[in-house]
C-alpha cells in the first residue's frame, strides 16, 4: 500500500525538480533564485504561473521564451522529469524513512549533476556535504558496522580518484580528472558503503560514454580532447547503488 508521504513526494517531484534546475542555472550567484519572481534570463521578463508549471510549460512555449523567443535551457525540463524518476525510484524500491533519505539523496545528486553539466564544476557543498549526512545514514540503518564500512568508503572513494588523477596529469600533462569527483566519490562511498564503489565507477563510466555516443549521434564532434564531466554518471551511479542497497538480498553489493 502506498503511504501518504509517498503521494507527497511524487507529487511534489516535478515542482522540486524545477527549483532544482533553476538553482543549478544560476549557481552560483544565488541571488537569482532567492530575491524577486522568476524572470527570463535573456529579457528579464517576469513569468507568470501559467509559464512555470514544470515541463508542460516549457512544451507549450515550444521550449521559448513567449516574451522574447530566446530558447529556454533544456536542462529545465530534463531535470523536472528526473527528479519525478528519482522519487519514483525511492517509492517503489524503498519504505518508510529510507524513502526519504533515498529521495533527498537522489535530488542533492541531481543538482550537483546539473551544475556539472553546465560548469565543468561540482559544488563543494554537495560533495562535502553528503560525506557526513552518509556517515549519518550508514549508521542509523547499518550501526557500528556500517559506519565502519562507509567511512573505509570515504577514504578508498577519494584516493582512488585523487591517485588516478595525479597519475593522469603526470603522464599526460594536463589534468583530466577534477578533485570534485574524487570528493563526489567519496560521497558515494559514506552512502554505499566501500563495496559498492567499483559499481559506481562502472555506472558513472557507462553512462558517460552513452551520453559521449548521444552527442555524437546528434552530429557533435567528440574527440579524445573533448571535456566530458564524470559527475552526472557518477551521481546516478551513487542513487542505483543506495537504491540497490536497500534490497534485502543485497546488504552490501
């Protein structure tokens, strides 16, 4: 049966997912999205209601400002829509308090995605943030074992990356891994637990490379020297793992 909570939620998702959108467009100059109403950010004209109801506007405007035609960010509908599949996810994989703590996760991660795929940047408080809000969870659900666990996630997850990084940069002469992913990773690992961090690196790198296959089907040119961020790939690594975690066959994967 599903609870009320759930309702909320899912119901909720699409309206979380267009403040989540609208936050990582403008990171980080906050003042964007904390003072005045939402405005176009080519013409500044202010939006009413009827142009901020997540996705269906922005397929009625036929993804334009109805003010001055300048093309809206796609990111906008993109991320409403998976910001509903992260609290369906959460639903349908998880009970009770987990379901919250699985749905906040999945929505910090987007953000931090968001911003990614926009800067080439992960913010220092979502990446460092969610290493103690992980350390808290792993304890609550899993006790002194699983802080144990997470915290060996923590540091194996940041050194990995960190090492690879600098062997990157020092044989190839320019960097080629961001410390954000490093922290990203260890991130994952405070929520994981340090076994699941060979399958969040085999996520994050398969998704990239579908996105790099997308892009190139699309008629982009992806070469070798093209910047691709990892953060998005990461971060759904992460959500699957915490998601896969919760399974009872699976108390470690």
């Amino acid at each position: 049966m599903i609870a009320y909570s759930d309702l909320f939620l899912v119901a909720g998702s699409l309206f979380i997912g267009s403040f989540l959108t609208a936050s990582s467009q403008a990171w980080p100059n906050w003042s964007e999205i904390l003072n005045g109403r939402s405005r176009c950010s080519e013409c500044g004209h202010g939006l009413t209601i009827a142009e901020l109801v997540p996705v269906i506007s922005f397929v009625r405007q036929k993804g334009q400002c109805r003010h001055c035609k300048a093309a809206i960010w796609p990111g906008h509908p993109i991320g409403e829509i998976l910001a509903l599949l992260i609290a369906l996810a959460a639903v349908i994989t998880t009970n009770g308090a987990t379901t919250w703590l699985a749905v906040g996760l999945g929505w910090v991660l987007l953000f931090g995605a968001l911003v990614d795929a926009r800067t080439h940047l992960l913010p220092d408080f979502v990446t460092l943030g969610l290493i103690p809000l992980g350390l808290g969870a792993s304890y609550l659900t899993g006790g002194g074992a699983g802080l144990i666990g997470a915290t060996l996630g923590v540091i194996i997850g940041y050194a990995s990356l960190a090492g690879l990084a600098w062997a990157y940069k020092n044989f190839r002469g320019r960097d080629g891994i961001g410390m954000g992913d490093a922290k990203l990773l260890a991130a994952g690992g405070a929520w994981c637990g340090a076994y699941a961090l060979p399958w969040i690196v085999a996520i994050g790198a398969g998704g990239t490379l579908v996105f790099v296959a997308i892009l190139a089907l699309l008629g982009r040119n992806v070469t070798g020297q093209t910047a691709m961020p990892f953060g998005p790939g990461l971060a759904l690594g992460i959500f699957i793992a915490y998601l896969i975690n919760q399974f009872p066959f699976a108390p470690g994967i």
